[in-house]
C-alpha cells in the first residue's frame, strides 16, 4: 500500500473515531460537564485533517501539505494531553509547552522545506516531537488517581509506549530508508483504534462503578442499602465467627419522625435523614457498616465490637446527633433526637436476621421508656410549621 494511500485511511480512521467519540460522550458531557470527550475528538479531528493533507504531498502546495499539515496532525499531543488531564481532573499546564512545542516544530518544517530541503530531518524532528508529546501524555495518564479508570488508562499508557518505542526505532530506519514512515505508519492504525477504544471503555468503567453504586446506596442519605447489608455482613460474620470475636449491632430511628413530616413537611424529614446519617458517617469506624433499613430507620454493624466498644460508639452517635441544629426556611431552629437498639452477639450462631431481630426489641424497650418520661410527645423537635430546606441539614 503507497503512502498516499496509507495516510489516507488514517485520517478517515481518526475523523470517524473522533465523531464516534463525541456521540458517545454527548450524555456524558450533559450530566458531568466534562470537556475532556471534547477535546479528545477535537485530537481526532485535528490529526485527521493533518493526515489528509499530508496524503496529497506533491499535489497540493508543500505549506498546505507540509506546514499545516504537520501542524494538525502534532496538535494531538497537547490536545489529548488537555483532554485527558480535564477528564480526571489533573492540573493542567503541561498542554501549552506542547502547543509552542507544535509551532516550533513547523516553523523548523517551513525552513527545511523551502530553504534548505530535507525530508529525512523533518521526518526524524517530527519523530522526536511526538515522542515527547508521548512521554507527556503517559506521565499524565500513570498520574491518575481514580481506581475505576486505572485499567483503561494504563491501556492508553501502555499502547502509546510501544508507539514511542517503535517511534525511536524510526530514526535508524529513516537514515537508511526515506520512506520508512510507511510502516511506522501502521502500528499508527493500531495505536488510533486501541487509545479510542481505551477512551470509550474508561466511559464504559465510570457508568458501571456509578450504577453498581446506586445499586448499593440510598439515594436520599448516601448510606448502604438493605441488599449491600446481608451482603456485607453475612461475610463479616462469619469472619467473626470463625475468630471467635464480637460484634455489635445499633438499631436507631429518629425520635417522633412523623411528627416532623406533619408539622414541619416532607423536607424537614428528609434533611433531619439527611442529617443523621452524616452523623454516622462522621463518627463511626472505618470498619463499621451504617445502613438506611427504609423510612426513619438505621441499622449500623459494628464489626469486632464487645459491649464496652458499642456503647463508647452509641454515645459518640448520641453527642453527635443531640447537637444538631437545623433551620427552616423561616427561620426557625429544630432539633431531633434518636432512639438506640444495641446489642451484642458471639459465637457461631450469629446471623444478620438475629442482630437485626434483637436490636430492633431493645429499640422498642427504648421508645416504650422514652415515652413514659415524655408523653406530651414532642421529643427534640422544637420549631414552628415551616418548610424546610433539606440542604441546611
């Protein structure tokens, strides 16, 4: 295949993969606002059209060519090495050193094309500027710190590596063979095809990480579900069975929770569940595991606890909520306050149904005491009717 021919089909390989990815991104750049898919397809387009000018070397003036043509086609470096780092959202000023590099390039290409012509030097200048660019871009992409993507970046990484490797080879071939760019120019298809595939499945890793979140999430209070809870913690009890440690269970809900909701409004209940579980969040273990069972009700395992342990927690979770001060729309200062079921269990008899079976009866003995302190039945809740927002929790 002649170099025409060759050049050719990557630049209608790089302009197709580039409109590809830019459809493929067009919900993604709508949900996150990531201009990285952007300026990704932007590096395809660019270095399509470099290509195709380049092809008709010979039939079109060399500073269309040659001049512009080159400068396309290295505009992919920085163009990429800017997509990549606003896509993970890395600091960014490398892309610009890249760009003046680029120009530089051309500028070099200008004299060595129409005052001192040499072909095999340009081919060889261009060989060195684009592994530089390379380098840049395989630096950015080991920087990245998002487990999710790891795998799809260290392809790209990976795939411009072994075109850098070939690229250094391609100064003894040019010595000897001017045209030795046409073979080069294949592991270039090779290399178009796996960074966009590489960039499309890094989309594919984002999408599924976030739906296997929200499988595994409330959406109102960010805690886990029920389902990620006899997940999780029928491994951690068998675990703790087979060491012969403790664990402990809470069972919790928020004190007169429908009493909010009537007097306050649905926003008031849904910043006091809000508020709560930032609460467990923030105070408990690394280890533990809080979970929103539905409506007011909270459930946290508390791996490796003995009873000394889950009271120290419980009180921490109590403190913690007690100094919640919440304000309404109008101004008024609420509160809440939350009924703890604690138990403890060893042994290998123990399942997520017994802890949550027994600590939802001490909950019940709880709220049963609370209320005969407290029949007027106002608990913590000390506001007047007024809408609330959820985000002053």
């Amino acid at each position: 295949m002649d170099r025409r021919t060759l050049f050719s089909m990557q630049a209608g390989l790089l302009i197709f993969l580039g409109g590809v990815i830019l459809l493929a991104f067009q919900r993604q750049r709508k949900q996150r606002r990531d201009p990285g898919a952007m300026w990704f397809a932007a590096a395809y387009f660019c270095s399509g059209i470099g290509l195709a000018l380049q092809a008709e070397r010979g039939v079109i003036p060399p500073f269309c060519s040659i001049i512009l043509g080159n400068f396309f086609f290295m505009l992919f470096g920085a163009l990429t090495h800017y997509a990549i780092c606003a896509t993970t959202a890395q600091r960014n000023r490398t892309w610009t050193y890249l760009l003046a590099l680029d120009v530089t390039t051309v500028c070099n290409f200008a004299y060595y094309t129409y005052w001192q012509p040499n072909l095999i030097f340009r081919v060889q200048e261009a060989s060195l500027v684009m592994l530089v660019m390379y380098v840049a871009l395989i630096t950015a992409l080991l920087r990245v710190r998002e487990p999710v993507i790891r795998p799809a970046m260290r392809s790209m990484a990976a795939l411009l590596g072994l075109h850098s490797f070939f690229g250094f080879l391609r100064f003894t071939v040019e010595v000897q063979k001017a045209n030795g760019d046409v073979l080069f120019s294949w592991l270039g298809v090779v290399t178009i095809a796996g960074l966009a595939l590489c960039y499309l499945w890094m989309d594919s890793l984002r999408v599924h990480a976030e739906l296997e979140q929200s499988a595994m999430t409330d959406p109102l209070t960010g805690l886990y579900n029920r389902r990620v809870l006899e997940l999780i913690a029928r491994r951690e009890l068998q675990r703790a069975a087979r060491k012969n440690l403790p664990c402990s269970a809470l069972m919790m809900d928020i004190d007169r929770f429908k009493l909010i909701n009537d007097e306050l409004g649905h926003a008031a209940g849904d910043s006091s569940l809000c508020a709560v579980a930032g609460v467990l969040q923030a105070s408990l273990r690394s280890v533990d595991i809080a979970t929103r069972l539905g409506g007011d009700e909270f459930f946290v395992l508390l791996p490796d606890a003995d009873e000394t342990t889950a009271a120290l927690v419980t009180a921490r979770v109590r403190n913690a909520i007690d100094s919640l001060q919440m304000r309404t729309m109008g101004g008024h200062v609420f509160s809440v306050s939350v009924s703890v079921g604690m138990v403890t269990r060893r042994g290998a008899d123990m399942t997520v149904e017994d802890l949550l079976h027994a600590s939802d009866i001490v909950l019940y003995r709880e709220k049963q005491v609370n209320r005969s302190i407290n029949p007027s039945g106002t608990g913590g809740l000390q506001a007047g009717g007024a809408q609330v927002q959820p985000s002053n929790a």
